[in-house]
C-alpha cells in the first residue's frame, strides 16, 4: 500500500484491530488538517473527517472513545476526536 502523496510526522492511532488513523503532518506545501483511515488486513486507506485546524509536530493521546490533539497551530487550541462519531470538535484553551 502506497499513500498517493508523501506526508511526514503525522500522528498516528489505532482505534480497531487493524485499523489506524493518520493525523496531520507536513508536505511540500505545509502542515495539514487531514485524517486518513488506514485498513491494515485489506492494506486500503479512505480519506476520514478532517481536523479543523492545520497542525504539524502536533501531540495527541487517546482516552476510551477520544482522541485529543494539542498544539501544531499558531492559536491556543485543542481538538477533540470521536471515534465513535467520527467527528471533530475545536477547543479554546482558557487561563486563570
């Protein structure tokens, strides 16, 4: 298997057996908001939800159903992931 494009030090998270997901990262062009969903057993990707900002050299841990990703943009967010829902949500960081 061979992503159509080369992209480097994206994130990367396995949610089922044999499934992975590869999140952000940089290419020629900059850093990236995309999410590809990688089938390890038939060796396929598919293009998944993309990430609401652009983040490179982000960092992310995943907790039972969600996936957090913090920093690798210019603003003071994080994004939350479902997998259950497949879906993104952005969050502002608040100082006290």
């Amino acid at each position: 298997m061979k992503l159509h494009r080369g992209i480097e030090a994206g994130l990367l998270f396995s949610v089922k057996p044999n499934e992975i997901l590869l999140m952000g990262g940089n290419m020629e062009l900059g850093s990236l908001k995309s999410v590809i969903k990688i089938n390890l057993a038939d060796e396929t990707y598919v293009w998944d939800s993309n990430m609401k900002n652009e983040r490179l050299l982000q960092k992310g841990v995943k907790l039972k159903e969600s996936i957090f990703i913090f920093g690798g943009d210019f603003k003071d967010t994080f994004e939350k992931y479902s997998t259950k829902d497949r879906k993104w949500k952005d969050h502002q960081f608040s100082y006290n």
